[in-house]
C-alpha cells in the first residue's frame, strides 16, 4: 500500500497466483472493480502491511464488506523476507506479505490487543505535546519583547501555569496597569488560582505595577506582538486542555485491566506513564522473550562484526517504537530524580549509579536503566505479579 494506490494479487494456502498482482488506485469504481474480481473465491482474508496512515482507508472498505482484515507490523515484514538479494518491487512484495501471514503462527493474527487500541490517543498526546514545546518557546519569546519582567514574577515554570497564562492573556502588556489599583490586581490574580484568599497575591501585585512603570518595553501595547502573545497564550491553554483531556480518557480507559494494575505498582511509575507505555507497547506478555521486547523499543545494542574485530559495546539501534523509547527514558528520568530525593534503595537508583560508578556518560546509564524496567516489568506482567516493596 502506497499512498493513492496498492499492489493486489490473489494467492491460495499453497502459494499458487490465482490473480497476478496488478495496481489499483484507492478509488471506490476500481476497489469494486478488485471485489468483483474475487467473488467467486471463498474464506478470503485481506492482508496488508501497515503504512503509516495509507492503509486506514483499505482496511476500513473491506471491513465494511465483512472481510477479515490482516494488518502487518513492517517489522515483522521486513524481519521474515530477509535475502541477500538487492530485487525489491512491490509486485515480488505482494507474495512476500501473503506469504508471511500464511507461514507465521495464525494465533498471532487472532489476538485483540485491548491496550494497543489507545495507540491512536498516545500518538495524539506527543503531538500535542511536541506543539506545546514549540508554543511555549514562542511564548517565551514574545515576553521577552513585550514585557520581560513577567519572568522577575512568574519564575522558572510558573510561567507556564494557569495563573500566569490567565493574568498576561488579559494584562500582556506594562500600559495596561497604569490604571489599575494593586488591589484590583490581586483580586484578579486570586480569581485565577480559585481561592477568595486575595492578600496572598498582593505583593506580586504590588510588585507588577512597579515593575510596570520601570519596564523599557520595546512595543506599544496595540502592536501586532502584544496581539501574537495573546494568541499564543490561547494557543498554550487550549493544548493543555487537550492534552488533559487525553490523559484522563486513557486512564479512564486502562485503570481496571491486569496490565495497568502491574506496571503502575512498580515504584515511581505513574498512571499516565503506565498507559503510554501499555498503548506502545501493547500487551507485553506477546512478546516471546524480554530481548524481544527490548528490541522492539529500540534500545537494542548494535554489534558490528567484520574479521577479527568486533564491537560489541555499540550504541541502540533505534529501529523499534521511539515512542515508547522517550516514554521509558522519561520513566527512568523521573525514577532517579524522585528516588534520590526519597527512595534510596530504589533498585533503578542504585543501578544507575552503579552505570556512573563505571564511568558511563549520563544517557548511557539513563538508556541502560530504561532496558532495565522493561526486564523487570516483563518478568512481573509474564508472570501476572505486582511489585512487593520490600
């Protein structure tokens, strides 16, 4: 499947061609045209290779005739039609495919993945969140030129939460608290935090409007960047609403199922993070071996062999899911800053110093305490245990 069009033949359980390929364009005249074609032929099942986003459509029409519908991981593709040989055309990829679902074990094809189905909200999530990176770069841009003092007030990350984006999405600029009283100000700003506290916001009241009178501001407050800060503003809300939104539908989702109920109860692995790595992972229990695993994440050594030398200590291949690759460094990451805080025997903790005691740069011990968890993790969900705190 490419995007626009495939490569169709028909083939029977003894690989014989019943119908040579030939191309179709993803148009509804020429798929009635192939459904017409194979008609008179009995139990077909519909098998494709996944590509990106192009196959959805095929995959739905031939549901909606009540097809069987077989769709193929491209690693499972490329791992069972490995040759020496360079001859690669999609008509030879046609056979290849049909070939792979009528050799591998049919119960593969059989199982319902629960978990697997969130996939679609998880690829949502990083994009949302990779755009709110780029937003809150901008944001941080257009406060610097506007009015660069919001950062003597709202620092570090303070910048980024509800309260700070509320109050400069209506004051964005110093003219606008010329006119205002500190007590009006901070009503507003107690407003934002949800509490009826206000004298708890006085001073940075106080201190915004003496900020305000000393500030150099480099635009009037009509400007088209005082009007793109607002924007970008909205534009920072809305996609936290989004993301919000997504965490408690996926949670809602998995909270009850076997799986979530083992990984979360792994130390310092929380909700959100257990069903990102269960919608990337699917069902880890598939997986014949925790190497498999590994590899299918990518974090898989690379060794390179040629004569008498060979490197064995190569870097990850970074083939597999690198989505679950960031959402297990992200797991580690948290891990060892929450545990060295509060949980110094917490067995990644200690492993990871035992990588830098090795002299191992940072991201090493971080990738190696990632492959870690997943070893642990499939040990207790193969063999349907919580983690004991001891």
């Amino acid at each position: 499947i490419a995007k626009g069009n495939s490569m169709v033949c028909l083939v029977n359980s003894n690989l014989d061609i019943l119908i040579k390929p030939f191309k179709i364009n993803h148009k509804k005249g020429e798929l009635n045209y192939l459904l017409e074609k194979i008609k008179g032929h009995e139990n077909i099942t519909v098998v494709m290779e996944s590509t990106s986003i192009y196959h959805l459509p095929i995959e739905k029409y031939f549901k909606d005739f009540n097809y069987k519908v077989v769709v193929l991981n491209p690693l499972i593709v490329k791992q069972n039609t490995g040759t020496l040989r360079k001859t690669k055309t999609d008509k030879i990829d046609c056979i290849r495919i049909a070939k792979i679902y009528l050799f591998l074990d049919p119960e593969y094809f059989e199982k319902v993945d629960e978990y697997i189905t969130l996939n679609p909200l998880s690829r949502q999530y990083f994009s949302l969140d990779e755009g709110l990176v780029r937003l809150k770069n901008r944001y941080k841009q257009l406060i610097q030129v506007v009015f660069p003092e919001f950062e003597e007030v709202f620092e570090d990350e303070e910048i980024y939460n509800d309260i700070a984006l509320n109050f400069i999405h209506d004051f964005p600029h110093p003219e606008y608290f010329y006119t205002k009283r500190t007590n009006y100000l901070s009503n507003v700003l107690c407003k934002y935090n949800g509490t009826t506290q206000a004298f708890r916001f006085k001073n940075k009241a106080s201190k915004l409007k003496t900020l305000a009178y000393d500030s150099i501001w480099y635009v009037p407050k009509d400007s088209y960047e005082v009007h793109n800060l607002v924007q970008v503003v909205e534009l920072i809300i809305e996609n936290k609403n989004k993301i919000s939104s997504i965490k408690s539908n996926m949670i809602d989702a998995l909270k009850d199922t076997e799986l979530f109920k083992i990984i979360s109860s792994f130390p310092q692995i929380g909700q959100f993070q257990t069903v990102l790595l269960l919608a990337e992972l699917g069902d880890i229990r598939r997986f014949k071996s925790y190497q498999s695993l590994i590899a299918f994440c990518g974090l898989d050594s690379i060794t390179i062999q040629s004569g008498s030398s060979i490197n064995v200590h190569g870097s990850i291949s970074k083939t597999g899911n690198k989505y679950a690759r960031k959402t297990l460094f992200n797991i580690s990451w948290s891990i060892i800053k929450i545990a060295s805080h509060c949980n110094k025997n917490h067995p990644i903790l200690i492993f990871f110093r035992k990588k830098q005691s090795e002299s191992k740069h940072y991201y090493t011990c971080l990738c190696a305490c990632s492959t870690k968890i997943l070893r642990i993790l499939y040990a207790m969900c193969t063999n349907n245990k919580t983690y004991i705190i001891k």
